[in-house]
C-alpha cells in the first residue's frame, strides 16, 4: 500500500514546476516577470510542503529539502545565469526520493513510489 501526504505532493509540484521554469527560461525568451512570478508561487509551495510536514508527518530529510527549496528559490528571485534554476529543483528531487522510501512497505512498493513521485 502506497501512502500519500501533502507534503510529498507539494513539494513535487514545487519541484516540478522550478524544473519547468528553467526548461522555459533557459533562453532569456520569456520575460523576468515571468520567473519571478514562477519562483514565488513555487518557494510558497515548497514552504507549504515544509510546513505540513514538520506539523503531520515529520521526515527529516523531505522536510529540510523542502526548506531549502523554498529558500533557493527565495535566494534566486533575481538571478542573471539560466543554470541557478536548475539548483532547487536537484535539490528537492533528493527530497522526493526519501520521501518514496519512507511511504512504502515493501520492495515493490519502493519502485511504484519511485516511479510515481517521477512523473
């Protein structure tokens, strides 16, 4: 049995969306509205993911990665290099995997919650 809790799933969306902002940032084509916009909605859901689960179910590691998510992506609101925008998703994704460690039972639970926190 699988389990699922806010936290993980804010903090893949928050993860997800960062990685999204830099594959569409990357070439300066959009304006600096835009990832500003981006990178303050998505530290809000990292911190969010921190919060529910710091206050629910506590996993060190997930918890902290979401902090550091939202405070990266705070530090680089304003950032000139493209490649910043890769650090808090890299940094969250560590997150994401202890996070499918710690909700499954037993090894084939492992690899569906891998895979499930992936896409």
């Amino acid at each position: 049995m699988i389990s699922l809790d806010a936290a993980t799933v804010l903090l893949q969306w928050s993860v997800g969306g960062l990685f999204f902002l830099w594959y569409t940032t990357r070439r300066h084509d959009i304006g600096a509205g835009y990832g500003w916009l981006l990178r303050g909605s998505f530290a809000t859901l990292a911190a969010g993911a921190a919060a529910a689960g710091i206050l629910v179910d506590f996993v060190a590691v997930r918890d902290i990665s979401a902090i550091g998510v939202a405070t990266i992506s705070i530090v680089t609101l304003r950032r000139k290099n493209p490649r910043w925008d890769l650090v808090a998703p890299a940094f969250g994704a560590v997150g994401l995997v202890v996070a499918a460690f710690d909700s499954a039972v037993g090894p084939g639970d492992t690899a569906v919650n891998l895979a499930r926190i992936a896409v």
